[in-house]
C-alpha cells in the first residue's frame, strides 16, 4: 500500500513539496506516544464537545511507509473525520535532527503524505485532509539518543474548525 524509503541521501529528484508550518505538539519533552487512543475534547459549531483519537504515528529511520501497529489510530481519524464533517485535519509530518534540513522536510512531507493517503483509502474526504511537514523543527525530545530520535520520527494529527 505504502512505500518506503530505505536511502539515507537526499532525494535527487528534488523530492515532495514542502511547507513549513509552525504547530503545537502537546508533548515536548515526555515519554513515546505509542499511538493509543485517548480522548482530546473539540467544540464543534453547536459547542458540542466531540471526543477525537489522539496519539501519532511513528516511523523507523529513514522511512515513511506507515507501520500495521497505526492502522487502528488511523482507522479511528479517518472514522472521526466523517462523521465529524465540519472538521478539517492537519497532518503534520516530522523528522529527527539527522539529515539535512532540506532532506528533512521532504521526509516529513512524505510522511505526512502517507497518513493523508491511508485516511483517504479509509473513506476520509482527502479535501479536509492536508499533510505539511515540519521537518525537524519541532521536536519532542532534544537528546541526541535513538529513543529521543524515534520520538521525533512520527506524523501529528491538528484538527481545525471550518
């Protein structure tokens, strides 16, 4: 379903578009998510409150290809996402420290990128689905250890009202 990059250059072809987007991660200096669901309280247009999944998307280094252990975290969006149609969704994809900050941002993209496509092979209205990429400017730990770096590796998920 997904690809996944196993080369530690740069692209050569220029790699995805990119867009660096500030975001609030909610977990700076804390433990791995592991992709659980929990529950995160929006207000839709009528005040409801509404309960979203919450949790992130973990990659392995240098990769992008979205890993079985998220399938039910992305199920749960993309189920989120339609019934909850006034909501438009943020993903927002990050890499570690390593690599340029050019190769960096391609990789976040292409994560970012990989979530929005298994949301929308799950029925979610790819229009309210937008991948950005952070790059490495947003990390949740700043430790130089492989269990800071895999917290880094990972896609967010931003719910927006319409």
């Amino acid at each position: 379903m997904l690809v996944a990059c196993s080369s530690s250059n740069a692209p050569s072809n220029g790699g995805a578009p990119v867009e660096n987007r500030n975001g609030n991660t909610s977990n700076t200096t804390g433990k791995v998510d592991d992709g659980k669901m929990a529950q995160v309280n929006l207000d839709n247009q009528n005040g409801d409150k509404m309960g979203a999944p919450a949790g992130s998307v973990f990659f392995d280094y240098d990769q992008y290809s979205v890993k079985d252990e998220f399938k039910a975290l992305i199920e749960a969006h993309a189920a989120f996402l339609k019934k909850n149609g006034v909501l438009k969704l943020l993903v927002q994809g990050n890499a570690d420290e390593r690599g340029s900050r050019e190769y960096n941002l391609s990789l976040g993209q292409k994560r970012a990128n990989a979530v929005k496509e298994a949301l929308e092979l799950l029925g979610a209205d790819g229009s309210r689905v937008e991948a950005v990429s952070l790059g490495e400017e947003k990390p949740r730990c700043e430790e130089k250890t492989e269990e800071c770096y895999g917290q880094n590796r990972r896609a967010d998920f931003v719910y927006q009202g319409q």
